[in-house]
C-alpha cells in the first residue's frame, strides 16, 4: 500500500513537474500556483511564485517572482540538447524558459505571446514538438484562448504561424508521435462550446 506524506501547502497551487536540472537522474519537484495568493479576478494581476523542492528534504524554495497574473501550463524538456531538463511555463507575461545553471535558476523570455490587452494576453499553454531532428513550440494564445499558434524554432522567438484560430476556451495541449512517422501531432482539448478534443498533423502535401 502506498502511504501518504503531507509535504507543504501552497493555496492555488496548480502544476506540479519532476525537472532533472543537473541531468544527474534526482529531479527536484516544481510547483506552480495558477495565481497568486492574493490575485483577484478578471484581471488577476498580481506576482505569482514557482517553488521547488528536493525529494527527501521537502524545504519550500522560491525558483522565482517574477510571473506575473495567470500561469496555467509547463513542459519538461532537454532544451541545450545535454541530459539537463528544463522547463517552459505558460503566463500572462508570455512564454518562459527556466534553466539551472551553475547553482541558479536562470529565466528567459522566449515570446510575449499574443499582445492583446491585459488580461486577453500572453498564453495558457506551451508544448514542444518534434519534427524530425527538429524542435519547435506550439502554444494556446492569449490566455485560454481561440488560437493554436506554432513557432517555427525554438531559440528566441522566431517566426510565429498560427495553426488554428476557430477554437472556443481552449485550456490544454499534449504532444504525442501517434502515427510513428518521427513527427509529433498536436493534441489540444477545448473546454468551451464544442467541448472536444483536436488533433493536429504535419501538413506534407
């Protein structure tokens, strides 16, 4: 039987992701609130926190406070093509890479996302997909809203494509190589009027 542990609680905590940040095989545990503590809506505008922890000491540390409004997604992923993992988290404030580096959590802004005004800003979710030996985002902007958009590379912001635009609340996105042809598909679920989930393909025609 498994046993339980409370470890901490973090009101409007949202994500949790296991980050391999040394590529030593011990992650440390990331949480991120959706808000911050005090955040009211509509426009929710006010820092929110990302904390981490280490498996077994389970001390509360904050990674940064530097986000800002709503964050709702985060993808793990080997961004520098060595063992060590980062993450990139969704926002209001846009797209954010988070890397550990010589003892420090380092962060960079890769997009804004969409510039519409606050809070109808920034994005909700962020995923990366391989195509090929290539790797590329893809992302719900503005925030929970109508647009799947792509990025054609993955350093800086690049060139941005949006894949659809007809979508109704969108709220999440995975990405899966369904079909085995070394392409990954996009996968997004739509919370708002037709309630259903979309796949997205590589177009090679």
């Amino acid at each position: 039987l498994w046993s339980i542990r409370e470890i901490d609680r973090m009101p409007r905590s949202h994500r949790i992701r296991f980050v391999d940040t040394e590529g030593n095989g011990k992650p440390v545990v990331v949480v991120l609130p959706i808000t911050g503590v005090e955040a009211v809506g509509p426009d929710f505008r006010t820092p929110v926190p990302i904390f981490y922890y280490h498996p077994g000491e389970w001390t509360r540390m904050t990674l940064t406070e530097a986000e800002e409004g709503q964050m709702h997604g985060a993808f793990v992923t080997r961004w520098d093509g060595s063992q060590r993992e980062a993450f990139l988290n969704a926002s209001s404030l846009g797209i954010t890479l988070n890397r550990y580096i010589n003892g420090k959590w380092m962060r960079e802004t890769l997009t804004k996302g969409d510039p519409g005004p606050w809070p109808r800003s920034g994005a909700s979710d962020i995923v990366v997909v391989a195509v090929g030996e290539d790797r590329r985002l893809s992302a719900i902007e503005p925030f929970n809203g109508k647009q799947i958009v792509g990025y054609a590379r993955t350093e800086g912001t690049g060139q941005s494509q949006v894949i659809d635009d007809r979508l109704e609340n969108t709220h999440t996105m995975a990405v899966a190589d369904l079909d085995g042809d070394g392409h990954d598909e996009i996968i997004a679920g739509v919370r708002g009027g037709s309630k259903q989930v979309f796949l997205y393909t590589r177009d090679t025609s």
